[in-house]
C-alpha cells in the first residue's frame, strides 16, 4: 500500500466521478494497485487554466476492469472517504513545489511520499473547530518541517475518517462554494456575531452512501435545510426547486423560494450539484416525474 495522486482535469475523455471511481488505461494498473487500501489526492493538471491543484483526497477500496472501455479500469473510491479541499492547494506555495517529489510529475497516476501526502492535507484540510467569522482573516497554514512523515501522518489519516472532522470540513467547502447563501431562498444571512446563518446540507445522505463532496452539497437556511432533508423540496436536474405533491401549504413553501425558481449555484461549473446525486434525493423522496 501506499500514498498516490490522480490526475484530474473537468471535461476530460475520462469518465470519472471522483467521489465514486476514477478510469484509467492499464499503462497506470502496476501503480494503482500498490494504492488500494490507501489515500491518494486529486489533482487538476498545471496546464488547465486558473487550475485549482490539489482538490481532494480519497481511499482508493479496489480496482476492477472498466465495464466500458477497452485496456482501462476503474479505481472504485472507499464509500465515505471522498473529502474536498478547502482551501485547495497551489502546486507551489512559497516559491516552493507542494509535491517534491516530482520524478514522475507529469503521469496521471502516481505514488506519492508519506512527507508530500501530510504536506498537502495539512494545507487543504486546516483543522478548525469552526469557520471563521465574517471579515477574519483565514487561518495561517501550518506544517512544520520538522515533525517527521510518521508524526504527522498516522494523525491526518485518523482525522480523515473522523466525523465530527470530515463535518467542519464538509461545511467549509460547501459554504464556500455558495458563498454563504442559501441556495433555494438566496438569502445571505449573518448574526451579530458575523457567523453565516447558512447550513452545509448534504444532497444524498451520508448514512445512505452520499459522500462529503461539493456536489454533493447544498448551501441551506436552516428552514430551507428542514424541508430538503424531508422531501418537501426536491431539485430537477436544470436546477428548477421542485415542491413535492404532499406539501399543505405550497404557497407558504413557494414564498421563501427564491423569484427565480432555481437554485442560487456556486460561480464554479464544477462545483454545481451532480445530477446523479438529485436524481437519488428524487427518487428516495418519490418527486413526480
């Protein structure tokens, strides 16, 4: 076993949902299977413009043949693992590459030291017990170069299965992603306190497999987030809000929605809800077609 990185760019001829599987062809096979059973990262290639870097990590669980392509296969991601960055990371950071070891830095699958591994979740993953107030600045990243690989590695790992962990971080880059508003009132609500008002709502729930990704989130008022997770509303694929048949008081549902009918989205493409993702939340809920 061992770290790895996979090459990631949106678009690609590649059919990867990097919180489920990631294709690649069997010129990488040899070195993905020394990553089953550990973490890899996700990265966007230097070339792509305004490329994000370092955006996830992941537990790769097995490997299989691609079901649909010739000489590929499949990293299938451990259910649960998937964590986005947030911030992401650059691929330099003080005039400095994150990854140092870059013997094999243009392939789209490779291993990864255990000292760049800590390096990179240290920065994509700031361990705060909460997000920081309106008009503070972010938190410094911190990783001493000191500490040894194995000092900081064996409790990174650890905090990547963590719940109450993965649900700070989980909240971080969703509310980031919308900006702090709520994605069906389009309101942008802080207290006095300069804390958002606005809650990190997972589209499939996690205790029904839905991973701890952007796109499986949603930016919610806490009245918006009550509904949503009780199928009250629902989200078409085009991004239309949906009020389930069963409601008893439409109209009071239709006055906190936004004038537009449509969810408020993150300016990112890539960040937009999946629909593999609103298409579960349909189903489980019984919506309409």
């Amino acid at each position: 076993m061992g770290f790895g990185v996979f090459m990631h760019k949106d678009g690609s001829i590649y059919d990867d949902i990097p919180e489920v599987h990631y294709q690649f062809p069997k010129i990488y096979l040899s070195r993905a299977r020394h990553m089953i059973g550990d973490w890899i990262v996700y990265r966007e290639p230097v070339k792509v413009p305004n490329s994000k870097g370092f955006f996830a990590v992941a537990k790769v669980a097995k490997i299989i043949p691609d079901p649909d392509r010739v000489d590929h296969f499949r990293a299938l991601i451990e259910p649960g693992s998937y964590l986005p960055f947030n911030p992401t990371v650059p691929h330099i950071v003080d005039g400095q590459p994150v990854e140092r070891d870059l013997a094999n830095a243009q392939a789209a699958v490779r291993p990864l030291s255990p000292s760049d591994f800590a390096r990179i979740v240290s920065l994509g993953l700031p361990d705060d017990e909460m997000l920081p107030r309106i008009g503070e600045p972010e938190p410094p990243h911190v990783f001493r170069e000191e500490q040894t690989p194995f000092e900081v590695e064996r409790p990174l790992v650890q905090s990547l299965l963590s719940r109450p962990f993965r649900d700070r971080a989980f909240r971080r880059a969703v509310l980031h992603a919308y900006d702090g508003r709520c994605a069906v009132t389009g309101w942008r609500l802080v207290n006095g306190g300069g804390r958002l008002e606005a809650e990190a709502a997972h589209i499939r729930p996690v205790e029904h497999g839905g991973p701890d990704s952007i796109r499986n989130g949603l930016a919610l008022s806490g009245t918006a987030h009550w509904m949503f997770d009780r199928g009250l509303i629902g989200i078409a694929d085009n991004y239309e809000i949906m009020i389930h048949r069963k409601v008893n008081d439409r109209s009071g549902v239709e006055a906190i929605i936004n004038p537009t009918g449509k969810l408020f989205l993150p300016a990112r493409e890539a960040d937009h809800p999946h629909p593999q993702f609103l298409s579960w939340h349909r189903s489980f809920h019984a919506f309409s077609a």
